[in-house]
C-alpha cells in the first residue's frame, strides 16, 4: 500500500530482520529466517542483497511463528 503498488520504487533493501518462535533446542533459526533473505534476492535481484539478523524467541505476539521485518530505501 505505501508504495502504491508499485515494487519498482524500491531502490535497496538495507536490513532485514527475522525472529523465530522456537525452543530452546533448535539451533537453525538461520535457515528459517534464508526463506526471506532468498525471497527478496529473488525478486529484487542486486537490489535485495542486505544485512540480517535472525533470533530465535520463546513467544511471539499472537502466536506467530516467524516475524520479518524490512528496512528499505524507495524512491519518493
């Protein structure tokens, strides 16, 4: 919606951001969080190479599995 529609207005994504509701035991909250790092370089080619963090949680709100967040630079 912020972008009308309008993907091609995405110059870079910066960061991107994965938390993962897990147990203690899972140690590949990484490979969770490539499906959308792969997503975006899928889509955005050169444009979606970014920085990422990945971090498994103990809860997330409602009951969510993953969340991702991403920090973009569009054009105005």
């Amino acid at each position: 919606d912020a972008l009308d529609g309008d993907l091609d207005r995405i110059r870079q994504i910066a960061k991107v951001s994965g938390f993962v509701s897990c147990t203690p035991d899972i140690t590949e909250v990484a490979a969770v969080v490539n499906g959308a790092s792969e997503l975006f370089l899928d889509i955005f080619g050169d444009r979606g190479a970014h920085a990422r963090i990945a971090v498994g949680v103990a809860t997330m709100p409602i009951g969510v599995a993953v969340e991702i967040e991403a920090i973009m630079e569009i054009d105005i």
